[in-house]
C-alpha cells in the first residue's frame, strides 16, 4: 500500500475456498470478498450432492458464470476483480484466472495485477515444467520483487501453495525465511 499508516497485516488477498482451493485477488476487496464467500456456498452444495471435494475447475466455472452474469444484468456492475484460483486435480496443482468478464483460462504460472505485464515476461523466462515447489516459491517471490515498490517483506507479500496435501498459505516466518535465502 502506498501509505505507511495501513496495517499491512491486515490486508489479506488470498483466501481459503476448500482445504484443496485457495484464491487470491487484484481489484477490489468487498467484490473479491462477495465472490470468495459465493465460491465456498457452491464447494459446500457440491459437497452435499456428490460427497466429494470439488474441483478447481468447477468452481472457476460456476464463479466465471456468476461473474458473467453481473456484466449483462440491468441494475447491478460487473464485479471490479480479477482473480487467481489455485487447487490439486487429476493428481496436479491447477492454477485458473478469471477475468472480471467472467472469461477462465488455465495456466501453468501467470499474474494479475498493476504490473501483470512485466511479471508475465519474467514468469516466461523463468518457469519449466520440471520446476520443484521449492523453485516455483523463489520464481514467485522473484517475479513479485520484478515490480514491487518498497522493500517487501513477510508482512506485505502473501504466497499460497497448492499440492497433493491441499492448498495453504504460508506463514509469515516461512516468507521471511524464503526471503532471507533471496536476498542472500
């Protein structure tokens, strides 16, 4: 944030959809919060009727519908966000984006954001698909620091990471760790 008056604790962007779905945002906070709580209403129905966790890829669609409508219905906006969702499927982590449109696309790393451009071209250099998670963190934290104005820190940048034992957040002290390792 622009002011050092902000708590930057305080402000979280990724959210937990399921213990497997996590999703992060770039835009406005009240709509990312509007479309988080309807994406867990609709992993929760999806679990009563089929007993099962749902995909990610369900939920991009269900989401990117509900996002489209809003572009088209009289009286209401269209939601002010793009967002990433993140989940384990068909044995992979999964990463979507979906646009304010309620357009969806699947990547294999990409970025939103201010500066979604100049983290693109950085991510292009950077990933293969050999990447361990280990290396896929220190890409993201470098590809964030690409852009980033001000000194970042565990208490400013949040990183998620979604795998076979589902998808979390990690810890202050984890980042600081990693970015301890970076700046070294």
């Amino acid at each position: 944030m622009p002011t050092a008056l902000i708590d930057e604790s305080s402000l979280q962007k990724i959210s937990l959809i399921t213990p497997k779905i996590g999703m992060v945002y770039s835009g406005m906070g009240p709509d990312a919060r509007v479309l988080s709580r309807k994406s867990r209403k609709l992993a929760a129905q999806y679990w009563r009727v089929y007993k099962e966790q749902v995909p990610p890829s369900q939920i991009v669609k269900d989401i990117a519908g509900v996002m489209q409508e809003f572009t088209q219905s009289g009286g209401v906006r269209p939601f002010g966000v793009s967002l990433l969702v993140a989940g384990y499927e068909d044995g992979e982590p999964k990463l979507y984006q979906v646009d304010p449109s309620g357009s969806y696309f699947a990547w294999k790393a990409t970025a939103i954001g201010k500066n979604f451009i100049s983290a693109k071209t950085f991510l292009e250099k950077r990933y293969n698909d050999e990447m361990e998670i280990e290396d896929a963190i220190h890409t993201a934290i470098l590809t964030l620091k690409e852009s980033f104005e001000g000194q970042m820190t565990e208490n400013n940048i949040e990183l998620g990471v979604a795998d076979a034992n589902g998808f979390r957040s990690l810890s202050p002290a984890e980042i600081k760790d990693y970015l301890a390792t970076i700046s070294t």
